[in-house]
C-alpha cells in the first residue's frame, strides 16, 4: 500500500478538488506547474501526469496544446479528473507495477510531469521502480521533472526521499540532472525543504 493510500484511504477525490477549487477561488495561482512544464517543451509535445490526481495540471497542460496522458491509483481521484475532462485519456494503474507496453503508453513521451508530492506519496522501497518505469516512457532526450516535500513541513508524511536519493534513482534509469528550482516558478533551488528538480534521459 503506497502511503498516500494509507494516508486517505484512497477516498478523499472530492475533498481534494475542493480545497483546489478554493484556492483558485481565492485568487491563488493554481497553474505553476503546467507554465514550468511549457518552457520544458513546446506546445503539441507528448506529456505523461504520473500521478495525475484530479488532473488540474494535465487539464491546464491540454488546453495550452499539449497531448497528455494522465495516470494514477486513486480511483476518486481520476473520478474527479474524468468528470473535468471526459475527453482526455485518464489511466488507473499503480506507478510501481504498471507494464507501459500493456497500457499501450509508447516510450515516445517528450515529458513526464511528477506534481503534488508523488515520491515522498509512494509505498515505501517502490521509489527506483517507479523512476525505472516512467524515465522507460521518455523518447531519447526526454525530460523528467518532479517536485516534492523534503522536509515535514513541506510533507503530509515523514520524509521518505532525500535529493541525494532521487538523483541516484534518475542516474540508475538513465537520467541526468539538468536543473533544479525551489518552486514551480523557477526560483533557484538553494537547499530548503522543496525542490523541484528536471532530469533528461540520456540514453540515445
């Protein structure tokens, strides 16, 4: 069990589209990551959500031009994303044990996007599995961006990944570090207990 499900009990879809839907509400910029991920790779680029929740940032990233697929566990979630967004392809499927090939998902993405805390989300020990598995999907030359919680007060949960850890994994797929910020906005990553970090395969 991954420890977003033990943290949610894989029900809280609805709650978790409302909170969203009170920040933007509110005024709250809700679409950092989708204008990081369109300075990564130009409109009409292939992008894999891993992880994709409700879908806020797959549905943004589509309505800009981009040809995205959406994938994650939880059933509520992807509820929510389907009823946003019944035109878009969601995929339920466990990022430690899915088959790409048997999803039909070709290794010819331009861009995999991890929002929202993925990594430090995952069951424990699944971490390099599911590096393996998505970095498997990027054509050559392409780009892995995540970002998440380094420390508890950036974490629903105790931290589970340190940066030294997660570059490791991306080397042990076939990634290199190319850049890493402190927010979605870019600003430069100078320690701190968020980073998101950009990695390129460097298979050829």
């Amino acid at each position: 069990m991954s420890r977003w499900e033990e943290l949610t009990g894989g029900t809280s879809g609805e709650d978790y589209a409302a909170r969203f839907a009170a920040l933007a509400d509110s005024g709250k910029d809700m679409h950092g990551e989708a204008r990081l991920c369109a300075t990564l790779v130009p409109a009409g680029a292939r992008v894999l959500d891993a992880g994709c929740g409700t879908g806020r940032v797959m549905i943004r990233l589509a309505e800009l031009g981009y040809d995205c697929v959406g994938i994650d566990l939880d059933a509520s979630m992807l509820a929510v994303a389907r009823r946003q967004a019944p035109e878009l392809p969601w995929i339920q499927a466990d990022l430690a044990t899915y088959d790409p090939a048997e999803l039909h998902l070709d290794a010819d993405f331009d861009l995999v996007v991890a929002a929202g805390n993925i990594f430090p989300l995952l069951a424990m020990g699944t971490e390099a599995a599911v590096i393996s598995r998505l970095a498997a999907t990027l054509r050559p030359g392409g780009l892995m961006v995540a970002g998440f919680g380094l420390d508890e007060a950036h974490l629903p949960v105790p931290p589970a990944i340190t940066l030294p850890e997660y570059d490791a994994y991306c080397a042990a797929a076939g990634l290199t570090v190319v850049d890493r910020f402190a927010t979605w906005d870019a600003h430069p990553y100078e320690g701190g207990g968020y980073a998101v970090s950009v990695h390129r395969v460097h298979r050829g």
